[in-house]
C-alpha cells in the first residue's frame, strides 16, 4: 500500500510506483518512500550547484600540484595520484604534493560547513567561528604552547581542540540565561574572541624571536610543509564530525522557526543547539590546528553557497565545497603571485574575505539588523 504525503490524501491516483511518492513545487521535489522508510526533498539547484563545485574543486586540487620545481602537467598529475606513471613524479607528487593539497581540501570544508553550522544555529550571517572567538581560541592555545614550551607533550590538534573547546563553552556560559539565544552567543563570542586576542599577543611579545616566528606563522594560516602527519588527524576527525553535522541539519533547520515553534515541532532546543556547537568547534578546532586560522574562509563560503543554490539557510555540503574551493584557488594565488616567494594562504584569503565581510554589514543594516 502506498504511503501518500499530507497533500496527496485526499484520494489514490494513478503514477507514483508502489512504495513510493513524489510532489513537486517550485525549485524542489518531495518524496517518500515505504521501504525504506525515507522521505526528504530534493533541490535539483541544490544538487547541479554542489557537483559544479565539487568538479571545480577537483580541478584546483588537481592543477595547484602541476606547479613546483618541477612542473608536472594535470595528466601526469591525475595519475601520480592513483600511484601510475613515472615513479618520479609519483614519490613528489605523493610525498611532497598531495599532502598539502589534501590539507587545503580537508581544511575549506571543515571551516565551509562549520561556518554554515555557526550561522543557522545563531541566525545570524556573520556568527562564523572566527567572528565569536573559537578561532581565536584555538590559536591562543597553540601560540602558548609554541611561546612557554609548556605543551605536556600535547600535540598541536590537541591543543587546538582543547583551545577551541574551552573558548566555546565560555561563550555559552556567559550567554546562558535560562537558554542561550544566537544573538547572545554573538555578542558574546566577539568579546571572547578579543579576550582572546589579547592573550595571543601578550604571549607573543613575551616569546623569544624564533618562538614569536614560528607563532606568527602558523597564525596567519599556512599550508606551506604540510605533511601526512597533519593531515591524518584532520581526516580521522571529519570521518566523524562531517557525517554528525548532516545528521543535525534537520533539527537545526527546526530553530529558524523560532524556539517556541521548535520546542512544538519536538525539537530539543538546548541539546541540539549545544550538538551544534561542538560539533563546529570539532571541525574547526581540527581545520585550525592543521593549518592555522585561515580567515574568512568560515564566513564567505557559507554566504556564498547560500546565494547559489539560493536556499532560506546556508547548505552544509555546498558550503564545505564552496570552502574548499576558496582554499585551493587562494593557495594557489599564494604561492604564484610574487614569483620566488610561497605566501601564507591566510593572507590570501585574508584580502579577498575583508569585501565580503564589509558587504555583509552592509546588507545587515539596511535589513534593520546591523545596529
């Protein structure tokens, strides 16, 4: 017998195969199967936006490891990857190569779909982790073990996530009251993340110069000598979180209705918005101790997956792609744009996210709710 959805009850009709209905609306299709017993809908410009960035993104993979001492092209490249061709060009490309651009790929979609968490959960465009003081949180952490050689033998994603972890759940203590609300944990976060800017620079002045270097570069965002040892940690981590943040996608859209319609809906509001937040703060506590805090990654990808695929709130999957692509094309600018010189990728994306942010707050205050 065919399960039928709400609004094709009134009556059998000839279509559907056994098991299994559809309606379509503007810009999506619902369905709903009975075995399995599945329903969802599907976003055809959804779908065609994310494997457009999906199939960009492998492009830029693929192209910024053509370029090195030794130019390889996108061919010879493509099958260094899968282990064939010329032994040569598989130890550089596998040993040297891959490395870093598997951590520019893992690193855009951890900050992509952790930024798009932050800012459906607060309602909020600008709440991306390194606007509410995570971010900072987890680079005030690596900087104290890098400065005071106090690390405990703590690895640098170790301290990372412990960093990232304690500055969140300050920020939702402070903005507790009876409940958190998204505008809270804003206001908030940029006090923490000033707290722990402060402490940042402090421990940088109080280093010595190679310490303060070695500080200075990983706070930046970097991916110059990324190896498979910090690309591991990043991945085991996401094997996880990813999966977690998808899982969540349905509840949290529940809290932009409001948490008096969520509570309705049976929604827990506290519990999932806490799942929320440490589930964005796994991924970019691991995203920032792979390469650093690379800036308005978190921000820009979600704001610009949303206006693609032009949904009510910003899509995790295209967000995470969206991340990733900006990662890979501004490394790749980072390294080509002064000839001799590899610049931090932080700084890249450091330029190219401030108009972005400034277009942000633009549109907030015209809205009414920029201040």
């Amino acid at each position: 017998m065919t399960d039928l959805l709400p609004a094709e009850s009134s009556g059998p009709a000839p279509g559907p195969a056994p098991g299994r209905t559809s309606a379509r609306t503007p810009g999506r299709i619902t369905f709903r199967l009975s075995l399995p017993p599945v329903s969802g809908v599907l976003r055809p410009r959804l779908v065609v936006v994310s494997l457009v960035l999906a199939a960009a993104g492998f492009l830029a993979f693929c192209f910024g490891m053509t370029f090195g001492d030794i130019p390889f092209t996108v061919t010879e490249v493509m099958q260094a990857v899968v282990g064939t061709g010329d032994p040569g060009t598989v130890l550089i490309v596998e040993e040297l190569r891959l490395p870093r651009a598997t951590a520019a790929l893992l690193v855009g979609i951890a900050f992509g779909i952790s930024g798009a968490l932050f800012q459906t959960m607060t309602l909020n465009p600008l709440a991306s982790p390194d606007m509410i003081g995570i971010t900072q949180g987890a680079g005030a952490a690596v900087v104290a073990g890098i400065v005071l050689g106090q690390d405990a033998g703590l690895s640098t994603q170790t301290l990372g996530l412990l960093g990232a972890l304690a500055a969140a759940l300050l920020v939702y203590a402070l903005a507790w009251k009876r409940g958190t609300t998204g505008y809270r944990i804003v206001l908030v976060g940029i006090g923490v993340a000033w707290i722990c800017t402060s402490i940042t620079d402090y421990l940088m002045a109080r280093g010595g110069q190679f310490q303060a270097q070695a500080a200075l570069g990983w706070l930046v965002g970097n991916l110059n000598g990324r190896g498979w040892d910090q690309v591991g940690p990043l991945a085991a981590a996401m094997a996880v979180l990813v999966p977690a943040s998808l899982l969540l996608g349905r509840r949290l859209r529940t809290l932009q209705l409001g948490d008096d319609v969520a509570r309705g809906l049976g929604t827990a509001v506290q519990p999932v918005r806490l799942a929320v937040l440490l589930t964005g703060v796994g991924l970019v506590a691991f995203g920032t101790a792979a390469a650093g805090p690379v800036a308005f990654v978190a921000l820009a990808a979600p704001q610009i997956a949303q206006r693609l695929a032009r949904t009510a709130w910003p899509p995790p999957v295209a967000s995470g792609l969206t991340g990733a692509l900006i990662v890979l094309v501004a490394d790749l600018i980072a390294r080509k744009l002064i000839s001799g010189t590899e610049l931090p990728v932080g700084i890249v994306t450091g330029v190219l996210g401030a108009p972005v942010l400034l277009w942000l707050l633009v549109r907030a205050n015209r809205a009414g709710s920029g201040g």
